[in-house]
C-alpha cells in the first residue's frame, strides 16, 4: 500500500522545517496533573462524543463531483472515475462513510489528515488510503519543495520494518486544520489539554469516592494504644471499603469512634465541575450543549435553531476545508477548470414537514420550480412528463408592473 516515491535531494535541516509541525509541540502534564494526549482524551465522554458527533455528520453526507455545463449550471460527474472513488469506495477496504469518518476523526484529534493517492500510468487517481498523523512529517527539500516523510509500520507494510517512506506533495491528500503556518495544522487536543486533563482529573476523583463506598476518608479513634494499627485498617477498608459495601453498617467495639475528616462532594461542587468541563469540550469543538446531552438552554422553541446553526457555523467550515483541500489535490489544473467537489447538506437543513411544503408552495406557484422538482427533493417518484410533472406554473392575476392598469384605459 505503501509507496517509495524516491528520495529528494540533501537538505539544510535547521532552515527548512515548517513552521507549524504539531510534533514540536509535546505533550506534558496539565495543571490538573493528568497527561492528554489524542487517545487518552477519547476514554472521556466529552471529547469521544464531540469527535463522534463531527465524524458521522461529515461521513454521512453525500459527496459527489460535478462537472459545469455549457449552459452556466452543474451536473454530477457519474462517468469521471473520481465520482465512484468519493462517493461509494474510496478503495478495496473501506467505504466512502468509513474513509471520510477516519480522515474527519484525524483531523480533530491530531489537527491533520492525510490520504495517499494511488495513481495509474496515465495519472489518474484510482484509490486513497488514510495515512496515519501521528507518524506523518512534512518538511521542505533543498529547493524549498513540500513533501511528506511518513514512517511506516508492519502492520501496514510487513516486508518494510521500521522504513521511512517519502512521498511527494502530489501524491499526498493533506487536510490541514487551524494551524500558524497554512500549511500543517495544530492538534486540537493539545491547544485545550488543560481543559481536558481537568476533565480526566474530575472523572478519576468521582471514580474512586464511588469505589471507596461513597463515604469520604476519616480517623478511627481508639481510647487506648493498639498494637497492630495497620491490621485494623486494613480489616475496615476490606469490610466498608468499595461501593459494594457502601450499605453496610459499621459495629465499633472497645470504645472506638469513626470521624470523617474529608467534605463531601456537594461542598465540592464536584457534579457542578464536571458538567462545566463536559460544556467546556463541547465549546472546544464548538458542539451545541444538546448534542452533548445537556438539554438546560434547550426547548422546542430553540432546538431546532441550534441545529441549523450547527450546520451552519460548525459543520460548514469543515466541509469546505474538505473539499478545497480535495480539488486541489486530486484534481489537475485543467480538471478544476471543469469539475469541483461539493457536500449536499439539504438534508441537514430541511425544516419540519409544514415549513418544507409552505415552502414548496411558494415556489411552485410562483414558477421556479415544478411538481418534479418538489418531489425529487422528497425522494418521491416523479410523475410522467405527459402528466405535467416538469411544468413550471405561476398565479395568472401577477402582471408586469408596466402593464398595471391598462385594461382600464379606455
């Protein structure tokens, strides 16, 4: 799969790196003393569930190529082999949904996502596998050209161990998140890692009070001198400890007094923290709250509004960034003159069942679409052309403005 496209030449290393590799950035510990990195911060709910949320919304569109027509619109380029490598199987082990779904779910841990293109004798793209980011490096050769040097594993090349492969920038899809430089993105977990780690560090305190029996840590006090004090300890945490054992009640003898020395979670704000750092990963990601389950500031009234801006304001910038990067690198320059690449999200947009046909309404009545048009937009089956299914109508009582009142002239 893996392909050894030559090396360049001999280049001056200190001078020629871009300036914005994420992998000069590492990860350390947070301030909440929790290392996060992009698979650790997917063991938390917020973060899995902002990446799940994007990944499917991208990977369930439909994508499909166009192609202009002489007459100024657009028609979908079925016949150009790019259509079937992008909208069904982008090659023979996964499908358009998995490959785009992988690629989006770099992209917003890592703040890259890579593909290398798989070209035939003539030049044309007949496949595209996910490359992974973590082991992906672009730099710039000794005339100042990008190329990519990506480290292979055995898993994806077992006759190549351990083998830096070089791959040129044209063989490469690069989509490149928010980043300094414009050419190589930043990780979005490693700009937000504080807010994550507190996020781990508020999941791992409620994980253990709950395995501690819910009951917070105390003094047990005893009124003379114990030989073994730790056999005693050990004896109470193996009877009361776990929240198994949370229930049960406790029997002193010899004069021996249980204090709790620890505030409780309310005191804490302990359920207040975590919810606001749920909310603070879905503000990294700029994912509505009711996405995420937090249904506070939602009602019937405004659900519907946050859905569209999540379209709009979320979901848009990504496909855009999507299908620029993939004009440019899988198109030639007399191709993008031609086709280009676009995301249908009506779905995503469509109303409720009254707003779509009041609106269907206005625009067959007044002529700028017809039954068909309706129809096909509603997956329903077109009717015949004999029937009047193509017909464009409009109101007979609208005239043109100039003509207004001269069937009254006498």
């Amino acid at each position: 799969m893996i392909i050894l496209n030559g090396l360049f030449k001999s280049r001056d290393k200190p001078n020629n790196s871009t300036t914005g590799s994420p992998y000069r950035f590492f990860f350390g510990s947070t301030t909440a003393g929790k290392p996060v990195n992009e698979r650790s911060s997917m063991q938390m709910t917020g973060v899995y569930s902002c990446v799940r949320i994007l990944a499917e919304a991208v990977a369930g569109l439909p994508i499909h190529l166009y192609q202009y027509t002489e007459t100024g619109g657009k028609e979908k380029a079925i016949k150009h082999p790019l259509y079937f490598l992008l909208h069904d199987e982008p090659n023979p082990e996964m499908t358009s949904f998995v490959f785009r779904e992988t690629l989006m779910t770099h992209l917003l841990l890592w703040g890259n996502a890579y593909a290398q293109i798989i070209r035939n004798g003539k030049g044309e793209v007949i496949a595209l596998y996910p490359l992974m980011p973590n082991r992906m490096t672009v730099d710039r050769d000794a005339n100042g050209q990008l190329y990519y040097q990506y480290q292979s594993s055995k898993d994806e090349a077992p006759t190549i161990k351990g083998t830096t492969v070089i791959l040129k920038s044209s063989d490469v899809l690069h989509i490149p998140g928010l980043g300094f430089d414009g050419l190589v993105g930043y990780s979005p977990i490693a700009m937000a890692k504080n807010a994550i780690g507190m996020a781990i560090a508020c999941e791992e305190y409620g994980a253990k009070f709950f395995a501690n029996g819910a009951a917070p840590g105390g003094v047990l006090e005893h009124p003379g001198t114990l030989k073994d004090p730790a056999r005693i300890r050990e004896s109470w945490n193996a009877t009361f400890g776990g929240s198994s054992n949370s229930s049960k009640v406790a029997v002193l003898e010899e004069g021996m007094k249980y204090t709790p020395i620890a505030i409780s979670p309310e005191q804490a704000q302990f359920l207040e923290t975590r919810k606001f750092q749920i909310n603070e990963i879905a503000r990294i990601f700029r994912i509505p709250p009711h996405m995420v389950g937090d249904l506070e500031k939602s009602s019937f009234s405004n659900i519907e509004q946050q859905s569209l801006e999540f379209v709009k304001y979320t979901l848009e910038p990504w496909l855009v960034r999507l299908e620029q990067s993939m004009v440019r690198s899988l198109l030639s320059q007399k191709e993008k003159q031609e086709y280009f690449i676009k995301f249908n999200v009506d779905g995503l947009l469509r109303g409720d069942y009254q707003s779509r046909m009041n609106g269907y309404a206005v625009g067959i009545q007044n002529g700028f679409m017809s039954p068909n048009d309706v129809r096909g937009l509603e997956n329903m089956d077109l009717i015949p052309e004999e029937l009047g299914g193509n017909r464009y109508l409009c109101n007979g009582n609208m005239v043109d403005i100039g003509n207004a009142g001269k069937c009254y002239v006498g």
